[in-house]
C-alpha cells in the first residue's frame, strides 16, 4: 500500500517537473521572441525605386540645359547606397519605349541591361514592353538572359504574379512563356539584406491591359492576384512585402488602381506605383500601405526609408525624389555604354532611313507645350498637335507619290505625343523621341502609318468621342484637314455642334454625311477605336472602311508603304520629312513657321448656356436622352396630379360626413 503511494507521489512529482519545464520554455520563447521583436524594432530598410524611364536612357537638354539620363541616376543610386546601409532598388515597369534606344529592343535588350548594370534587384513589365508585340518581347528577353549568361550583366528579378500561363494558350503565348522560364520570371521573389527579409511581387493592371492593344495575354484580377501573393510571401515570414505595380494612381481615388489595391490588400506594405507616370511628393498613406511614385522618363529618383515598429510593421521615416539636375556627376561607365548603344542605333535602324542621331534637320523658335503640361491639360486644340497631324498628311503624300489618293483628314493620338520639339536646333533624336512608340509588322521600331476611309458622320462621331468620351484624357483627338465646334454645356454625347472641313485658303465648310473621306493615322490609333467606343457603352461607333466603303478589321493590309523603298511608312518619318520641308531662314536649316505656335480653330470651344443653344441640332442619342427625360417628367407629374387629386377627394368626403 504504501510502495504504490510513493510510486503515485513520484508520478506527480514527474508530472509537475515536465509542466513546470514547459511553462519555463514556453516563458523562455516567449520573453526570446519579445526580446528578437523589441531587437529588430528600430530597423530600418529603404527602397530606392524608378517607372516608366521609357527608354530615356541618355540625357536630354529640356530647355534649360543638360539633365537626366541613367547615368546621373548611377551616380544617385551610389550616393543613396552609402547613406543606408540596407537598401533594395527596384522599378514598376515601361522601363521601354520612348526614344531611338528602344530600336535596339530585341537585339540589344538595352534598357533591361542597363537596369541590370545600375544594380537593379527587381522590375514588372508595362504595357508598353508588349509594343515589339509578344515575339518581340520574348526575343529582348531571351538576348537580355544570353548577356546574362555570357557574364556580361547580373538582370533585375522579373515578376508579374497575376499572369496564369494555364489561360495563355496561343502559339505567341507559348514562345513567350519559353523566354519568360528561359529568363526565371516569376510571380514572386524574396530578398535578403542584413538579415531583413524583403518580399516582392511585380501587379500589371487593368488600365495598363487595355491600352496593350498588342499583348496578347489574359491577366487574373490584380487584387486576388495580390492576396494570394501577399499569402505566399507571410509564409515566408518576409519583414517586409513590396509591390511592383503597373497599376497607377488617378485623381479620383474609386478609380486610382492602386489606392483600391492597398485598400483590399492591406498586407502590402509599400506599392510602388507606375504607369501613370505620377510623382507623389508625399506617398499616399492607407492604413499601413505606402503608395509611391517618382515620375517618368528617369527624371528622378525615389526613395523611401522605412523604420520597423513594435508591432512588426514599418513606418516611413524619410521620403524624398531626387532629381537628376545637371549637378548630379554622370558615371562614366555608363556614359561609354550609352555611346556603344548609339553606334548601334546609327548602324542598324537610322540608316534605313538616311539619317544619323545627333544629325540636325531643323531650326525651330516655337517654345511647344511640354508634355507634362500636355498630360494634365483638358479638351482643346494644340499648336505641337496642329503640326504632327498636319507632317501626317505632308509625309504621305510624299511617300506614295503622284499617284496617290490625297489626304482629307489627319489623326493624332494624345497619347501618341511622347515629347515636344525642343526650341532651337531639331536633331533626329528629338524628332523620334516625339512620335517613339511602337513597331509595324516589319518588327522595325515605330508605329507605321494606315489609311481609312470614314464618312462625314462618322467623322462627327469621331469628334464627339473626343469632346465627350476622351474629355482631355490620353485618348483626346488632334484633328488635320478638319476641325470641329463644341460646348462643353450641351448634353453629354451630344456636344459637337458643327464639324467642318478646313481648306488650304482658310475657309470652312460643313463635312458632307454621307461623303467618304480619307483618314491618315498612327496604326495604334486604330487598334484603339474599339476601346475608345466601349467608354461610350457603345452609343457612339465609327467603322474604318476601304476606299469602296467597305467595312474592314484588318488595319495591317491598309499600312502606307514608300513607293520607292517599299517600306513602311513610319509616324516620326512623316514628322522628319514635313520639318525638312520648311524654308530655310536659320543657318540655312529648314525653320518651323510661326504660325505653329499658334491656334488654328480646330477645336472651336462655345461657352454659351443659352437654352436654344444648349438644345438645338439634336443627335439621335440626344433626342433618345430628351424623350426618357420629358417621359420621366410627365410620370413624375402623373404621380404628383394623382397625389393631389386623391388627398382633394378625401377632403370632399370628410366635408360630406
């Protein structure tokens, strides 16, 4: 009896001990983890960060002497580098297409070199990386990951973590995905420095999806997409998770991608933001998100330093974009790649064409709008506008010859407008950099010009989806050969009072409705129509036809070719050719005509709110909107006469009882 007591007492002697160890252990990895939190608290990382550099990859005079260019941004990385000892440099994407370097995309992968040259940890596409189109894309990052491998350069990580290659199915597709594992894209990654374990993730975004016309992929949805990476990197246990996104921020913040992102995945920490080519002196702060841009074109670069607090979340410590002013020393070594590069432009694209990068092809004395100021202004007519859209008709008609159709009508793409004429010498750089986008089917770099035919309502239409539906944004119309009256008061869709053909001697008549006239255009702009039409719900629809008014969709047989060389006609061709036309006043170099830096009432604005004014000349859609109006009116005083009809009866019968 008492042998099995003391064997009991020994058991819960045992018991106690074991408990009491893990309490004491338990204890123990508790006050170690408080001890690591309350260590790291106090931590500190930053992000050095850049977008949409579009190819400005040398300096560039903007009228008040030299500045930018990559190697200045060298030279800043360093100077950064040695402040913080724990930094992580990245890039949101665009980081092609703007300038000549961009005609090295699939044989030099020059802009991705260079990120890797500078020291770039990571990057995301843009839209405009799909420009050279999917095959082209592919071959730049196939050549980017040869330099790799051949020892030349140490590439920046790629990540787009809502890209699903089981939805990506085409042959395009295929070739691309091949490039993209031969390259080790991926979703996501994780960095580590000084022990601080950083997760990144690369978002493309809806806008930056629509406006691809030539990217053939299908995206997931940007926020599920975020979650499930955001999950991944937790499991991870990262200090720290970074958002590469192609996203954007707007003015109104129910649409700014970017602000809807870090409101429904708050477990980002920062969100550098491009596409919209914003610089946010401060972030925008949601919740525990920083959301943070630093321009376009490597004009500045930014930088956050962030502070870990007591709860394991970072708080901003330092913000600042620095700009790359013409004090910032230019890294030597970068400037001799840049020089190779332009070798290469010279021998392998502009002699093509007949010409040589620093060569000067004009004077000009008109001070243009700069393109910042362009992006931020409303619906109106442009003097740099004016002018491209008139080097498309001139450009051509030359190329075709005497045997060509003549012009009636010339678009120009907001959007397609990448950069002004620079004030004074006009070099071949300077006119590329203006209209420096995209690539024909030749593979070669620049958007070829196409010929359509619209009919007179059409172009009525074409107006109204400027004045209403692109309101100033980057879809906005230029207008040659015709113009068009508005007032902004009138009833939306229904805005254009009067679009009018402009003659050579300046008078103007009404365009004919049922005439077909003939449309010179970037072929971008006509991928684009069907996006333009879907902002109007499909209210407002233009057709581009052949010359025989026949319906037609595929805008590649309808390119404008030289009838000399057989090539394509290029836009920054046709503005090249129209600058040399000019009589030459100064130092014998072609001059742009004053009248340039004028307006030339293509876009006539009407201020009026007189009622007759506000309601005359109808639209259909218009006279549709007035009719659900005036029935909308009538049952509201149906409702009102019923009401008072039947309160009118309850008092007579109260007055009978």
């Amino acid at each position: 009896m008492m042998d099995r007591f003391v064997k009991r007492k020994n058991k819960l002697w045992r018991l106690a001990i074991l408990i009491s160890a893990l309490l004491l252990t338990g204890t123990v990895a508790i006050l170690h983890a408080q001890m690591a939190q309350a260590a790291e608290a106090g931590q500190e990382i930053t992000v050095l960060f850049t977008h949409d550099i579009h190819s400005y990859l040398a300096p560039k005079d903007d009228g008040t002497g030299e500045k930018y260019g990559l190697a200045r941004v060298a030279t800043m990385i360093e100077e950064r580098k040695a402040v913080h000892d724990t930094t992580i440099l990245v890039d949101g994407g665009d980081f092609s297409m703007g300038t000549l370097y961009q005609a090295l995309y699939p044989q030099e992968a020059a802009e991705l070199v260079m990120l890797g040259k500078l020291g770039f940890d990571a990057t995301t596409l843009g839209n405009h990386e799909f420009d050279y189109r999917e095959e082209g894309l592919s071959e730049m990052l196939n050549t980017a990951k040869a330099k790799e491998d051949a020892g030349e350069v140490v590439l920046p990580e790629l990540l787009i973590s809502n890209l699903d290659w089981s939805r990506n199915t085409t042959e395009d597709n295929q070739k691309l995905k091949k490039a993209w594992d031969n390259y080790g894209a991926k979703g996501y990654t994780v960095i580590e420095r000084n022990g601080v374990r950083i997760g990144l993730f690369g978002i493309f975004g809806k806008d930056a999806a629509d406006v691809s016309p030539l990217c053939g992929l299908v995206f997931e949805d940007q926020i599920e997409s975020a979650k499930k990476a955001v999950a991944d990197l937790q499991a991870e246990q990262v200090d720290l998770i970074v958002c590469l996104s192609h996203s954007g921020t707007w003015s109104d913040p129910d649409k700014s991608e970017d602000e809807q992102l870090a409101k429904a995945v708050p477990g980002i920490d920062v969100i550098v933001s491009g596409h919209t080519h914003t610089t946010l002196e401060q972030p925008i702060v949601i919740g525990s998100t920083y959301i943070v841009s630093c321009g376009c074109y490597g004009h500045n670069l930014g930088e956050l330093s962030l502070q870990r607090n007591a709860d394991g979340r970072y708080d901003m410590k330092e913000y600042h974009v620095h700009p790359m002013t013409a004090d910032v020393k230019q890294d030597e070594k970068i400037t001799a790649e840049l020089k190779n590069y332009q070798k290469d432009i010279n021998e392998k694209y502009l002699s093509r064409f007949g010409y040589t990068y620093d060569e000067v092809i004009a004077h000009n004395a008109v001070d243009f709008i700069t393109i910042d100021d362009l992006e931020t202004k409303g619906v109106s007519e442009e003097p740099l506008a004016n002018l491209i859209a008139d080097a498309y008709c001139y450009g051509v008609e030359t190329a075709e010859g005497n045997d060509g159709v003549p012009v009636d009508v010339a678009i120009v793409g907001k959007g397609m407008i990448r950069e002004r004429i620079p004030v004074g010498d006009v070099k071949v750089k300077d006119v590329y950099d203006v209209c420096a986008l995209g690539v024909g089917p030749d593979r070669i770099s620049g958007y070829p010009m196409v010929s359509i035919w619209l009919s007179g309502k059409e172009l009525e239409t074409v107006a109204e989806i400027d004045i209403s539906v692109s309101a100033g944004g980057t879809s906005q119309m230029y207008p040659g050969g015709i113009g068009w009256s508005y007032n902004p008061n009138r009833l939306i869709l229904n805005r254009v009072t009067e679009v009018f053909e402009m003659n050579s001697d300046g008078r103007t008549v009404p365009v004919d409705q049922k005439k077909l006239y003939r449309v010179v255009t970037p072929l971008y702009c006509v991928q684009m129509l069907g996006t333009v039409q879907d902002k109007s719900k499909g209210l407002l629809s233009v057709t581009p036809k052949n010359q025989d008014g026949e319906a037609i969709t595929d805008y590649e047989n309808y390119i404008i070719y030289d009838h000399i060389t057989g090539e394509e006609l290029k836009e920054w061709e046709t503005l090249a050719m129209y600058l040399e036309s000019f009589e030459p006043t100064t130092n014998d170099l072609p001059e742009v005509p004053a009248y340039y830096g004028e307006l030339q009432g293509r876009k006539i604005m009407s201020d009026s709110k007189n009622l007759i004014e506000l309601i005359k000349n109808p639209n259909k859609i218009s006279i549709i909107l007035y009719c659900i109006i005036l029935l909308i009116l009538l049952i509201i005083v149906w409702i009102v006469r019923f009401v008072v009809r039947k309160r009118k009866n309850r008092k007579q019968r109260k007055l009978l009882r």
